[in-house]
C-alpha cells in the first residue's frame, strides 16, 4: 500500500512538471498551451504509457474544482473598466451566442454523427463555450498587444459563457435521462424558467458572497501565508453554496471573484500573484485528468465526421452565431471577424462531455470522444493562427509603456500602503531627469550594491534600485515614470500622427485649418468631443478618426473615456484585410437604403423622360379659346 502511495505520488507529480516544463516549449514556438496539455494527458493513458483512469465521477469533480478555480481567478483579475466597456457585446455573445452555436452545430451533428435531435442539441452544448485562457497565453507568447475592446470582450464572454454552456448541457442530460419527449413549447418554456432561476440564484449568491470575502479579509487579521488560502476557500465554499441550492456555482464564483478583485480588498497584490499560480495549477491538473480519461483507440470509428464537425463549427457555426449576436453594436467588421475566429474550445468543452457518461446515457461515449476531437480541431486549426490574424486585421497597438521591472511588497500594519521596488530602466524618464513626485515618498536608493536616502543619491540612474512608500492604489504615473519607451514613441508620426492636438479646443478651428466639411453642430464641439462622437461614443486608445484631408488619432484616454491626448496626420492609415462580411446593424441600414435609393433613381428617370417626351397639348389663352 505505501509502495503505491509514493508510486502514484512519482507519476502524479512528473506529470505536472512535464505540463509545465512544456509551457516553455509554447512560449517559444506560440503554439496552444493547451493542446500541449492534452497531449501529455493522452499520451500518458490507456493508449499510451497505459496509466488507467476510466473514473467519469472523479474526473468531472477534479475539472469541476480546477474549472471553480479558474473562474474565481478570471474574475478577480478583470476590472470594471473592462467590464463596462464590452458588457453588452460580451453578454450577448455568452447569451445568445451559446443557443445559437448549440443549434447550428446540432443540426450538423444529427445528419453527420446520426445522433437523434436531443443528443446532437447535447453535443451542441458541450462545444458551446470557449476558452479564452489558451487564446489570451497565445496573444501573450506572441508579445502582441491587442485592442483594448476586443481583449475586454474575449475576457467578459469568456468568464459568463461557461454557466450557461453547462445550464443547457446538464437539462439535456437531465431530459433524455429520463426518457422523457417533451414538446418543442414545454421543453422552451421549462428551459427558460429553469435558466432564469438557476443564473439568477447565482448572480446573487456570487455578489453577496464577493462582499463578505472582502469584508471579512477586511475585519480578520489573518497571517499573510494563510489569507490566500482563506480567499481560496471562501471562493469554493461560494462556488458550493450556489449550487446546492439550485443556482449556477460557476457564475456565482465568477461573480465573487469579480466583486472581490475590483474592492478595496486588503493585501491585493499578493492575492494576485498565489490566484495566478493556482490557476496554473488548476489548468494544469483539469487538462491532464481530461487527457488521460479519454481513449484515443475509439476515435477512430467516428473521425472523418467528427473532424468536419469541428471544421463547421470553426467556419460556419462560431461566425454565424457571433455576427448574429454582435449585429446590433457599432463594432468594425475586422473586431467582429477576430471574435468569431477566437472561439476556441478547451477543457470546459471535454468537461461538460463528461456528464453524458454520468448520466449513463446510450451514446455517451460517442459524444464524449466527438467532443474531444472537436476541441483538437479547434486548437489546431484556430491555436496557431491567432496572433497572426491579429496582425492582418490591424488589431494590433503599440504598448503605452515599455518593460517595466517592479515588486510590490506589503509591510505588516501598513493597512492602504505599499512598498515598491522600482528597477531604473534605461531610457526611462526617471533616468532621462524626470523627477520623482513628492507625494510617492521615495525612502531608499540602492545603487551598485550601496544603499542611501534618496535625497543624498543627487539624479538616478539606469540600473538603480528604488523603493518607494505609497498608497496601495498609486497613480498610474509612477509605472510610466520608471519604465523604459514603448516599442512605439508616442511622439512616433507613423502611427501616432505629424503632431498633437489639444482635445479641448473648438472643433472649427479644424474647419478653417484644413475643411474636413463639419457640419455647424460638429463645429461647436471640441475636437476630443468630435473624435468620440465619429467613434460612435466610446474612444479608444489609438483609434483613427478620418476626416477629410487628416486623421485625428487618439493617443490616450483617461479611466472615464475621456480623450486626454490626440494625434493629426495627413496620411492615410495603413491598409489592413478588408472583411467582406459581418456588417453591422448600420452597414446594412445604410446598403438597404442606398438599394432603394438605385430602385427610386430609374424609376425617377423614366419619369422625367417620359415628360420630356410627351407631346405637347394647345395652350388655353387668357380668353379660354385653344
């Protein structure tokens, strides 16, 4: 028995190191973190190295714990801002989006995998969700900085589509479990007041139970080695509450990471780093037990169907329900493209696939094994190219800053405050003379290994060491004092325009300048208020703004979506892939009525020659007499 123990223990632990030596391996080449994963989880199961693990019951609590884990962690790194700026769209595509792909992708399934209509509409269900946290390791290793609205919106829909995913899969398995033919209208109408109450119990549990994690961080003076694992557990006794009762655990966790990673909450930093490395660990643990539970032997009895699933769900399905959902916002046709080719799917997909095999359904295995291979379609066909894609479709922005080399260290009794330790980058504008501000309070300068008051260390220099006693929510400025230039400069007019434009002046004086052709109401707005009004009402760090013979280009943007600083250029801006297809709401408003405005032309044409060609009737003199 003991033998066993340390046995189990050697093989469990070398495969979390061969998991994680192999991220080194996706940080060099950019290939999906995840397929690796899975990799190591296949090759080491019954086909493989033959580890045997057929347990669907611990394998669904193992990915439902490590899928809590990963929630708790998306939701707290995610900021209000983010949230605000892409919650309609995002909710919308975690909505809507979901029952559309569930749909279209089974009816595909019921004519390719001859499943019947409630076991596709299951398999449907299970590939529904994705998974962001390979695309955004991607965007990552790739170096790339992507679109403030875009990331936001991949990061919103992400953390509130995988409660929905498992609310249909879980009713599915429920209603052909029990043998159950409802009609189309009752199993709607069920489905609808069970969706209702299900996420409306968990968005309350998920809030309330947010504020009392920071509350009681707040009021309990717990060790700084035990609060993490305090934070942890309250997340998963949320999580749990939630779902005993009825309500969706998934979202309420996700919520209580949102409310309690956007307070005031005590020793934040540290929380960030111990739910970064959990969460690791979490993907870690989830992808592997999903990898060796599958059986790559069965595979291939259903992989010429499966496959072209998956490639109907990367270019039909995926679109089609991410244009439908996104029609209604004023998005560009390139973002749009982006969010519907970042759709990949990962562990929840193989997770959720599990609970057919609870459910001891007939087809279980099959909807298992199809899921399974739809996922490697998709990480294989969608996990290389994202990067690149960005690229083409003009997503990419250059850094507002460049690399920055900073710790952050709580003290003990400093409730609010913080200690940094700041590493001077070369050419930062500290190095360049700038001054530190006073209310920072720079305490120590270590430079080549002497340390001094910084008042006695006279200019800093590339290299020092500075640490700096401040409040726990400093200014932003502080991080752009110290770190070193984008690789873009701000003051670069290939992208960023000739010279800067104050957004508080007139707009007119623009008119007069150059004569974009302003209307009289644009004329008396100022320039930063025209810019926001062409962009539909939300600016956005570097966002371009034609306007005739110039382009106003936005190079920042303050925390309410106020345009701080803009750029003019008198070059067009660089071509990027035209997108035939995704038109917006308006895009097809204005096509509709340039159509009818073709139709009315001729017909008005017609008209006026058919005027100018009648003949011409006696004229009536003043007496009446022809």
């Amino acid at each position: 028995m003991e033998h066993a123990i340390y046995l189990a223990t050697l093989v469990g632990t070398g495969l979390v190191l061969a998991a994680a030596f192999s991220s080194l391996i996706a940080f060099r080449f950019g290939a999906p973190l995840l397929l690796l994963f899975l990799g190591i989880g296949l090759a080491s199961g019954a086909n493989g190295l033959g580890i045997q693990f057929d347990n669907a019951q611990l394998a669904y609590f193992a990915g439902s714990l490590a899928l809590a884990v990963i929630l708790f962690d998306s939701g707290f790194g995610t900021p209000l801002k983010a949230l605000r700026q892409a919650a309609a769209p995002a909710l919308s595509l975690a909505t809507g989006g979901v029952v559309v792909t569930t749909c279209l992708f089974g009816v595909a399934a019921f004519y390719l995998l001859h499943l019947d209509w409630l076991e596709s509409f299951l398999l449907g269900a299970s590939v529904a969700s994705t998974d962001a946290a390979a695309v955004f390791f991607l965007l990552r290793a790739g170096e790339i900085n992507l679109r403030e609205r875009v990331r936001s919106t991949l990061e919103v829909e992400s953390g509130t589509n995988d409660p929905i995913a498992i609310f249909l899969t879980i009713t599915l398995v429920e209603v052909i479990a029990a043998g159950a033919n409802p009609e189309a209208k009752v199993l709607v109408a069920d489905l609808a007041l069970g969706f209702l109450l299900t996420m409306g119990l968990g968005a309350a549990v998920g809030i309330l139970g947010g504020m009392a994690i920071t509350a009681l961080v707040e009021r309990l003076n717990l060790d700084h080695g035990l609060l993490p694992i305090f934070v942890l557990t309250l997340s998963l006794m949320v999580f749990a509450g939630a779902g005993a009762i009825g309500g969706s655990g998934f979202l309420a966790v996700y919520l209580a990471g949102l409310v309690a990673g956007n307070s005031d909450i005590r020793a934040v930093g540290k929380l960030r780093r111990f739910q970064d490395g959990i969460s690791w660990l979490a993907q870690i643990i989830m992808f592997l037990v999903l990898g060796l539970f599958a059986t790559p032997a069965q595979f291939p009895a259903i992989l010429a169907p499966t496959v072209l699933l998956g490639l109907f769900l990367v270019f039909v399905a995926r679109p089609i329900a991410v244009w439908l959902c996104l029609v209604p916002f004023r998005l560009p046709r390139p973002e749009v493209a982006f969010i519907s080719w970042v759709g990949l799917r990962g562990a929840v997909s193989i997770l959720l696939a599990i609970t057919p095999l609870l459910g001891g359904l007939e087809h279980g295995r099959v909807i298992f094994n199809a899921a399974f291979i739809v996922v490697l379609v998709s990480l294989v066909v969608q996990g290389w190219t994202v990067a690149p894609l960005a690229r083409r479709l003009g997503l990419l922005v250059p850094a507002r800053m460049g690399p920055l080399d900073k710790v952050e260290l709580e003290l003990p009794g400093s409730a609010r405050h913080e200690l940094l330790a700041y590493r001077v980058a070369p050419g930062s504008p500290v190095a360049r003379g700038e001054r530190v501000p006073r209310w920072a309070r720079p305490s120590l300068v270590v430079r080549e290994g002497r340390s001094m008051r910084f008042q006695d260390m006279g200019r800093l220099q590339a290299g020092d060491n500075v640490y700096i006693f401040v409040p726990d929510r400093y200014p932003r400025l502080l991080d752009k004092l110290f770190a070193s230039r984008a690789l873009v400069d701000p003051e670069d007019a290939d992208f960023f325009g000739a010279f800067a434009v104050d957004p508080a002046r007139p707009a007119e004086e623009l008119e007069a300048a150059y004569a974009p052709g302003l209307t009289e109401a644009e004329r008396k707005l100022s320039i930063g208020a025209l810019a926001i009004e062409r962009l539909g009402g939300h600016a956005e760090y570097a966002d371009r703004v034609p306007l005739g013979p110039i382009e106003l280009i936005v190079r920042d943007v303050d925390d309410k979506g106020r345009i701080t600083g803009l750029g003019l250029s008198f070059e067009p801006a660089p071509p990027t892939a035209r997108v035939p297809v995704f038109l917006s709401a308006g895009e097809i408003r204005d096509r509709i009525a340039a159509f009818l405005r073709r139709r009315r032309a001729p017909a008005a044409d017609a008209d006026e020659r058919q005027v100018q060609t009648a003949p011409e009737m006696p004229r009536e003199n003043v007496t009446g007499e022809a």
